[in-house]
C-alpha cells in the first residue's frame, strides 16, 4: 500500500517555510536490469530547501532512483522534472551533465592525484569565478586554509566534506546523497552527519539522502520516504513514519515494534496489555492486530500479572525485556535501569498513559490510533 499523499500535506518539513516550489518530482519511475524490477512506479516529490531521507534495506532500489534522477540510468517509463523542467520523458533526455544535480557517494571518490582545490574544479568551468567559487564551497564545508592538502593527508571526515565541496560547487538545483557515511567511523560519522545537515540548512539546499539506517532517516529528513522491493510504500514527516505507519513493512522497519491480536467489542479493542476505546467498524470475520513499541508499555512485578519476563538486554541506561504473554506472543517493555527485574518474573504489562494502538488488518494500517487516556 503506497501513501504519496503526505509530500504536498508536509510542505512545512522542519524548517517551518511552507509553500515553496518544487525542486524535485519523479512520477511513475520503473527500471528493469533483465527480469528484475530494481524500481516500480516511483514518485517522488521534492520541494526547495527540503531534505529527503530516501529510507530502505538494502537492494531495494534507492541507490538505482537515484541514478535514474541524476541521468546516469535511463528509466523505463516516467518523467523526471527538476525545477520544473522536464529532464526525463517521452521524447525528453537530458544528459547528466546538464541536469544540474550534483551527486555525493559513498565512498567520497576524490582523485587521489589532485589537490583539495584541484577535487572540487573538477566540475566547474574555466571562468574568472572559478578560484572564487572554491574559496566559497571550502569555507562553507569548515576546510577553508585546507586547498593545497591532497587528500591522503586529511581524515575520513574531511575527506567527505571535500566530496560534498565539489558536488555543491556548480550550484546544483538538487543534491543527492548516497550513504555518504556509511564508511565513518561512528563517533566520527555522527558528527559529519551534523556538520553536513547544517550546511544543507544554510544553504537552503535541496537533497535527497539515501540510507539504510532507521535513526539517521529520522534525524536528517525532513520527510521520509520507505522503500519496499522497488516502490515507495510511505512518505512522511518523521513523526507521522514512526507513529502512524501506513503498513507492517514500515512499521517494523522505521523502529523497534511488535504485534499482538486485538479483537473488537461494545466500541472497545481488547488487547492482552488492555483496551481502549475503538469507533471503526471492521468484518467480524476479520483478524486485527494492534502496533505496541517499547517505550509504550509499563511493565510491574505482580503475582497476577498477565506476562513473564523471558529474557532482558542491559542498555546503560536502560533495560530492554522481553514478556511473553498468554497467547504466546511476546512484547518487549523499555524502562528505566532501576526497573531491575529478573528472568520468569510475573509482570502486569499496560499501556501507558497516552500512548496509542495503531491497529492494522491484514498488514495495513486502518483508521486511527486508539489512545489510552
């Protein structure tokens, strides 16, 4: 199930601008290598000075939107429009070159032979601005005083940030960013990470950022998009992705998350850690199941209770237990480390106040979330 519908509703992002112009819109995107289907149907809307977390597990076809955005694939079918102008379409190629995107990979790809300065001309024509225009993409990266440097003699970081200099130094209409971090080590990666969402911010630059890392999507994005087997299943906020996703797939992706029976009665849905009010009107013949994360349970030693404590993990501050309950499901309770309990512990697992059931039928989400008040 695909919810496209949330780009245009979230225009605001993070940034608080609303109604800016589209830097980005991909509609109908397929691309084939032999009989696999790398992406299937793909839209994608971007809007100016938005960041775009393009969220996955791996082989699911982010790496291969990206290039057909950037013109180094050629679709199937679709159209491609940046700026509002049509780089792909029928009887429309521009080449990559002329698409004004420019492309930050994973491993950086700097030139080994060529000077920092030298790295980031590479892409910038022989105009009187050039030595300018590089002075200018240093300094906003943090490495101005660092041009003559080659790049063995700078750290990982650095490097990136080279990488990241020279895909800004055209002025792209839309930067794409390809696990830019993956190779960092990750204390270092966490704070190029930082580094480099300040610049996108300040520069009011357009992006889009593929990962496979759950919590640096919901870091870096402004709005997500979650990809399944070629096809985008949800675009968000990362607020709506994580709390209201649209299917199972997303759901267990986007975070830590189980699923245990519900079943509906006298405007009530029953759960084994309790019931909330419930107005949706779904067959008997039905199977619901409800959406519990950790942080959503309450977990209390009591001689009735309805679970018992099968095993827990030590966090530093905290302790992740897993309870088994009658039905033989199991749901895992995230409390602080003074909530220090041993294994086959009898437990009274609840839902904490507040906090939601998001129910779902047959892998998809439906209706609204049922709070616990």
């Amino acid at each position: 199930m695909s919810d496209n519908s949330a780009p245009l509703a979230a225009e605001k992002g993070r940034t608080g601008r609303s109604q800016r112009a589209v830097a980005l819109e991909c509609r109908g995107l397929s691309k084939e290598y032999g009989h696999v289907s790398a992406v299937r149907d793909l839209d994608l809307t971007l809007l100016q000075g938005q960041v775009l977390a393009l969220l996955g597990p791996s082989g699911c076809g982010k790496t291969t939107a990206l290039r057909l955005i950037s013109g180094f694939d050629v679709p199937k079918s679709g159209t491609i429009k940046i700026d509002g102008q049509a780089v792909f379409g029928p009887g429309c190629f521009v080449p990559p070159e002329k698409r004004r995107v420019g492309m930050v990979f994973q491993e950086g790809a700097l030139f080994p032979h060529l000077t920092v300065s030298q790295n980031i001309a590479y892409g910038l024509s022989n105009s009187d601005g050039r030595g300018q225009r590089i002075q200018e993409v240093l300094g906003l990266v943090g490495l101005g005083g660092l041009g003559q440097r080659m790049p063995y003699e700078l750290s990982g970081g650095q490097q990136q940030r080279v990488a990241l200099a020279r895909a800004l130094a055209p002025s792209p209409d839309v930067l794409l960013l390809d696990e830019p971090f993956s190779n960092l080590d990750p204390g270092l990666r966490e704070q190029v990470r930082r580094d480099v969402l300040r610049i996108l911010r300040d520069g009011n630059i357009s992006a889009i950022f593929v990962t496979h890392d759950q919590a640096e999507a919901l870091y870096v994005g402004d709005i997500i998009a979650v990809m399944n087997h070629g096809r985008v299943e949800q675009v968000g906020t990362p607020e709506v992705i994580f709390h209201s996703p649209a299917s199972r797939f997303v759901a267990q992706f986007i975070g830590m998350v189980d699923f245990i029976p519900a079943t509906q009665q006298a405007g009530r849905l029953n759960t084994e850690v309790g019931s909330v009010d419930w107005v949706e009107s779904i067959p008997m013949d039905r199977e619901l199941e409800v959406m519990v994360r950790p942080d959503c349970l309450d977990c209390r030693p009591s001689a009735q209770g309805q679970g018992v404590i099968l095993d827990r993990e030590f966090r530093g501050a905290f302790y992740l237990y897993r309870v088994g309950l009658p039905s033989g499901h199991t749901v895992r309770c995230l409390l602080s480390h003074t909530e220090d309990f041993s294994d086959g512990t009898k437990v009274d697992v609840s839902l904490r106040h507040g906090h939601a059931l998001r129910t779902f039928v047959e892998g998809h989400s439906i209706g609204a979330e049922s709070h616990n008040h």
